[in-house]
C-alpha cells in the first residue's frame, strides 16, 4: 500500500483501504461492468490529457499503482467515495469520470425512475444516481442521493470553488460542514462550499432521497 503521508485524512485513506478488497473483486453484472468500462477510460484518458502519472493518482487516493491500472482497464469498480477521490486526483469534475461517449449526442433523453447507472458507497448505505447525462456540454451535474436510515456520509473536501445545491424530496437530512450544519425536511433546499469536508446524516428510519446539484469553478 502506498503511504499517503497525509494526502488524504484518515477516514478517507480507512475505507479506501476497506474498499479495495471489494474493487479488486471486479465488477458484478453488465450494468457494472459498463459502469467500470466507463470510468476506466474517463480516468485514462483525462489523467494522459492533464499530464498525471498513475503513481501521483495512487498517492492522492491511497491506491496501489497496480489498482489504478485495474480501475483503467475496467476490471475493478471503484465506490462512491473513491470515484470522489479519482476525480480530485486528475483534477476534473465528479461527472467526468461518468461520462459515456455517446452523451454529447443526446438531445432528447428520457430517465425513468430507478434506472441509470448508480455509484455506492463501500457500505452499500449512500447511493449517488446520475440524472443528466454526464459528459454532455449542455447538460448540468445532477445527481438523486439515497441514504439509508441511519446513514452517514463523510465526504472529503472537493476542488475549490466546487458549489453544492440540495433538495430534500422525501425524508430528512442533515448536514454539516464546518461550523454551519442545518436540518432538512421534505422540500428544504440548501447551497454550500463543498471544498471543505461535509457530512450528510439521515436521521430518520426510513430513507431519505435528495436532489444534489454540483457547480464548479470556471478553469482558466
């Protein structure tokens, strides 16, 4: 394992570890491992684009080079959190690494409840299911979250100038992020900085679904 050296804070480099077991076991079924095919080439090919070696992406997020390779050919499917980190790693949006070649085709797209291709976390409680099609120029980052009751969901400070807009559609969340933290009820929206650590806590016995909207800084 590849000492991080405090790249990445000791929750995040804990379940990377955790989780590795589960991506090295490759991907489950044809959803998945379309899934693993995407990411794989989204992070090829913007980590070439922006000139990063896959050992700086196994520093940044506690990977074993040997895992990065994985992950790019498409054999291992990274969790929710890692995804974060890969995307933090090569410096480009969570989306990017979701998107499909054939996206920025789409003019007319139509997404039914419960279908599309969601990202878990290590645990299985946080589910993160795009909404928009990633990779399109027009299209924003839009994202349904499902926590499970009880959940909680440590996610580690994004690019800076990285923006944060959520709705709650059924159930109650709370965040946290800082100093600030709020309670959401069914039909609360907030907007936050998400380049500092936050936490999302369902505090009921019953999911909780949200509606996440990513904004990020213009690049130069």
């Amino acid at each position: 394992m590849t000492d991080v050296g405090g790249t990445i804070d000791d929750a995040l480099r804990d379940e990377v570890r955790a989780e590795r077991s589960d991506a090295l076991a490759g991907p489950d079924g044809p959803e998945g491992r379309e899934l693993a095919a995407t990411i794989g080439a989204s992070l090829l090919a913007n980590r070439t684009a922006r000139g990063v070696t896959q050992a700086a992406v196994a520093e940044q997020t506690g990977l074993d080079v040997a895992d990065v390779e994985r992950i790019e050919r498409g054999e291992a499917l990274p969790s929710l959190r890692l995804v974060w980190a890969l995307a933090t790693a090569v410096q480009v949006p969570f989306g990017a690494l979701l998107a499909r070649s054939d996206a920025e085709g789409a003019s007319f797209l139509v997404r039914r409840a419960g279908t599309g291709r969601s990202i878990v976390s290590g645990d299985g409680r946080f589910r993160s299911r795009p909404l928009a099609p990633a990779g399109h120029a027009r299209a924003p980052e839009v994202y349904e979250l499902t926590l499970a009751p009880g959940c909680v969901e440590e996610a580690d400070a994004h690019a800076p100038g990285t923006f944060e807009h959520m709705t709650v559609l059924r159930g109650a969340l709370v965040v946290r992020t800082g100093v600030d933290h709020a309670r959401l009820e069914a039909g609360d929206a907030l907007f936050f900085r998400a380049d500092v650590p936050h936490r999302y806590e369902n505090p009921t016995d019953a999911d909780t679904v949200v509606h996440l909207v990513m904004t990020y800084a213009a690049r130069p």
